[in-house]
C-alpha cells in the first residue's frame, strides 16, 4: 500500500567564509584555504537567533535536522547556541555537512582525503550533539560524486542528502558523472538517498529560495507540499519511504530583520 510522501525539514549552517565563492573549489575560490576565524559573521548571528525564535516560538515546533560543518564547532559562541537549542527543544536533530565545506566532486577522486575529513567531522559532530546526532551526511555546497558513496557508507553514513535533481547543476556531480550515476552508487552502497525538491523549472532549495525567476517557481513548489506529515527518523532511513526534502540555510533567517522564515504554510 503507498502510503502518503513525508516532508523533512533541513537547515545548513554554513557562513559566508564556507561558500564555494570563497574557499574550497579549485576555479570558484578565491583563497584554497578555509583558514578563518571560526567566529560567525553578523549576518549568521542573526540567522541563529532568527532560527531559534522561528523554531521555539511556533504553537507547534516543527522536527528539523540542522547540518553543521564541523570547524563551527571551534567556536564558543556558535556551541552555546547549538547547546542552548538542544536543551530547549526535544525536535532538532543534528547531522554532518562536512569538516570545512570543501567541495569534494569539484576535485578528482580522493577516497583517503574524503574518509580523513568525514571521520574527524563526524567525530566532532557527534560528540557534541549527544542524542540528537544523526549519521546522515549533505555534501558541501551540493559538491557529490559516485565514488564519496562507498566512503559515507564504510563511516556508517546511512542517509546521504546532497543531490539537487537539476540539469541546471548537474556538473557538481562530478566530470563524465551525472545525478543519476550519484544515486546508483549511493544505493548500491547502502546509503538512502534523499534528493532535494525540485520545481518545475529548476532547483528550489537553498540559493534557489532568493535568485529571481527560480525563487517564485520554488515558493509555489515549497506551498504545495508544506502540509505533508512531518517524516519520522525511521522513515528518513527507510527507502522504501516518499520522503521529499527541503533546505535552507541559517543565515537566510537574517533576513527581513530577522523575522524571514521558510516558505511553509
Ligand atoms: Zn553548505
């Protein structure tokens, strides 16, 4: 019996400093570095604080899974934060958006340099997160390659969710890859695949929330699912589940003076 698609909720933490434009990607970059402060800028601060207000304050909190880059957690300010959301709400769950945002697929295959990064991150994640650690992983930036599934799935990654469905950016799976060849590989790796929601034009995740064209496309895509039953942990695992997922990120609760929130009804 088909039983009715599920929704999940996911934020990526990443600042300004993670972002392809800045490090990271061997043509986009600016610096090859992430040598930074590890303190979030203004602008994520007040993404934090926008998030928190969003997610405590609704009648009925909604079950998210927040993303974190590991090297945020060098930061004493963004652990309080984390910590403090932790403690007042039983629906946020935590899981791993890589050790520095690098974007893995834009290089050539490096399973020995992917597994160093993912086990540190991980270990660093889920020591922090206690319970709330959940080993599902989001490639930075939506960088994915085939050969980073057999990778995930030896760290006991069990959910990968970083396949953005579109021809538009389909080069990030990686030179002579394509989304599908991504999906193979994850599932012949044992890794359940959660793509993101796409709209009828295009990508509807993420940046696709504020470009203009895509951004209306996405919002009505966004609309229509945003009453679906929130899925459950076990369901998010379970392939055999309909689960269709959303992202955004952090920061974007800067937005409208901090009072932005994700186009759900
Ligand atoms: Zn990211």
């Amino acid at each position: 019996m088909a039983s009715l698609p599920e929704l999940w909720l996911t934020v990526d933490s990443d600042d300004q400093r993670h972002r392809p434009g800045q490090q990271g990607h061997p043509t986009r970059s600016r610096s090859s570095s992430a040598m930074q402060s590890t303190s979030p800028s203004l602008r994520l601060r007040k993404g934090m604080a926008g998030f928190a207000r969003w997610h405590l304050k609704q009648p009925r909190q909604r079950a998210a899974t927040i993303f974190v880059i590991a090297d945020q957690l060098g930061d004493a300010d963004f652990r309080n934060w984390l910590a403090d959301l932790l403690s007042a709400s039983p629906h946020i769950t935590i899981a791993c958006h890589g050790l520095n945002h690098r974007s893995w697929s834009a290089w050539g295959e490096d399973q020995k340099g992917f597994t160093t990064a993912l086990r540190l991150a991980k270990r660093e994640i889920m020591e922090f997160s206690g319970p709330a650690w959940r080993p599902w992983f989001r490639a930075p930036a939506g960088y994915v390659a085939p050969w980073m599934s057999k990778v995930l799935a030896r760290e006991g990654f069990t959910v990968d969710s970083s396949v953005n469905p579109s021809m538009l950016v389909a080069r990030k799976a990686g030179k002579g890859n394509s989304w599908q060849k991504v999906e193979a590989a994850m599932e012949s790796a044992g890794v359940v695949e959660r793509p993101w929601l796409t709209s009828s034009i295009g990508p509807a995740c993420g940046p696709a929330l504020h470009l203009p064209i895509l951004r209306g496309f996405a919002k009505r895509a966004w609309r229509r699912i945003s009453t679906l039953p929130l899925a459950s942990d076990e369901n998010i695992c379970d392939g055999s589940h309909e689960v269709v997922t959303v992202y955004w990120h952090l920061d974007d609760h800067a937005r409208r003076g901090g009072l932005w929130a994700p186009p759900l009804s």
